[in-house]
C-alpha cells in the first residue's frame, strides 16, 4: 500500500501544488501518512475497516499524524499538504485501502 500512497505523492508533485508549501514537504508529507495510515489500519478489524477507512480519506488522518517528528519542516505546512493530497486524491485513497480488504478476504476464502 505505501508504493501506492506514494506513487499517489509523486505523480502530485508533477502537478499543480499550492504556493505556500514545495515538493519536499509534499514528499515528506505523503511519506509520514502513508505510515500514519498503516499504523492505525492494523489496529481495526476487517468489520470495522470500511468506517475507518472512510474516516481516514476525509483528512483525519492528517490531524493526527506526527508531523512533528520531522523538526526541519513546519508542521502546519505538512498538514496543509496532507489536506491537499486528501482532498485532490481522496478516491485513489480510498480505492486502494478499501483494496486491501478485498485481497484479504479471497486469501481468507
């Protein structure tokens, strides 16, 4: 899932971006969600995948990663960078977690 997530992150940083935040914090940005999503989606169960999912791609998931962890970036730039990959990808997002429960479910079967 991270190689998509990040696939995701820099097919943006081709496109247009918003003038306050540059490249490498997209890439920062996408990196620190991308493990701020795989963390939390192991703590679900399949049942309750799809409501956090959903939660997930609205942008929760940027209020809660730790931008901070990367002091040489502002953390409201990262935020802002997390909001605008969710809000111009969100159904790529949400493909492909959604995805994964159905790959499971046929190793399952």
């Amino acid at each position: 899932m991270r190689n998509l997530l990040l696939f995701v992150c820099l097919f943006e940083l081709l496109a247009a971006q918003t003038d306050d935040v540059d490249c490498y914090t997209y890439c920062e940005s996408c990196l620190t969600t991308a493990q701020e999503i795989e963390s939390i989606l192991k703590k679900y169960t399949a049942e309750s995948r799809r409501d956090v999912v959903e939660k997930l791609v609205s942008g929760a998931v940027c209020g809660t990663a730790p931008f901070h962890k990367n002091g040489q970036l502002s953390k409201e730039n990262m935020k802002t960078s997390c909001k605008y990959l969710f809000d111009v990808h969100h159904e790529e997002f949400r493909t492909a977690l959604l995805g994964r429960e159905a790959e499971r479910l046929d190793i399952a079967l």
